[in-house]
C-alpha cells in the first residue's frame, strides 16, 4: 500500500468517525425528555378515590405534525396512587391530563407546572 492510499484510508476513516460523533451530539441534544406524572386520585373529602381513569394527552407545540396526538392512560390503585412514564417524540410539546370516574366530575389540567411533582386529583362528585 502506497503512502498515498494509506493517506486516502486513513482521511476516510477519520471522516466517517467524525459524521458518526456529531450525528449521535446531534440526536442526543434533540432528544425529548422522559414524562413522569404521578400523583394520588381522592374525592372531595380527600379521602383515596380508586379506579379513576387517568389520560394524559400529548401534542406537539409547534409545527413538527399538525394533528398528531398521543395518548397515554393508566387507572389509579385501591389506595389513589398513579404514574404515568412516557417518552416522547417531540422536543416541544403541551400536555394534557384528564381524570374519569363514573359518578363524578371530568378532571382536566392544562397547566404543565401543575403536573409536576406529586399530583394531587380531587374529584367531586357529579350532581344526581
């Protein structure tokens, strides 16, 4: 091999590890971060409300897909308790969260900041 092959390999070589470095940067700065939304469900009384049908609802915030939306649901355990894990698709996105159960009112949260940390879901009970 010619010093001038070795030479051409060895800028190919170097090339393709340097597209390969900055193509995983790239990925990894753009990525979206993991959601976690946990909390406890509890009726007016605060007393634990289970088998509440929680949704939290996911949308990009900008123009990367108009009508896409995602949907994530989980139902609370016998003592209120929930969490939702999702990863997401998009950088920018808004969140939705809504709680159902039968004889009660439809919870919806629009806030982001509300669903952080431990999320409290008081449901009232729907009139008869």
């Amino acid at each position: 091999m010619t010093s001038r092959v070795r030479y051409s390999v060895l800028v190919a070589v170097a090339s393709v590890a340097v597209i390969g470095i900055a193509a995983v940067l790239f990925t990894r700065g753009r990525s979206p971060k993991a959601v976690r939304i946990a909390g406890r469900t509890v009726g007016a009384g605060g007393e634990a409300l289970p088998g509440v049908r929680i949704t939290l609802e996911i949308s990009p915030s900008d123009s990367e897909e108009d009508k896409a939306v995602e949907r994530v649901e989980t139902v609370s355990d016998e003592r209120g308790n929930f969490a939702i894990n999702f990863q997401g698709h998009w950088r920018g996105a808004s969140y939705g969260l809504e709680a159902r159960k039968p004889g009660y009112r439809t919870l919806s949260i629009d806030d982001p900041e509300a669903l952080k940390g431990s999320v409290l879901l008081r449901l009232a009970r729907s009139p008869s």
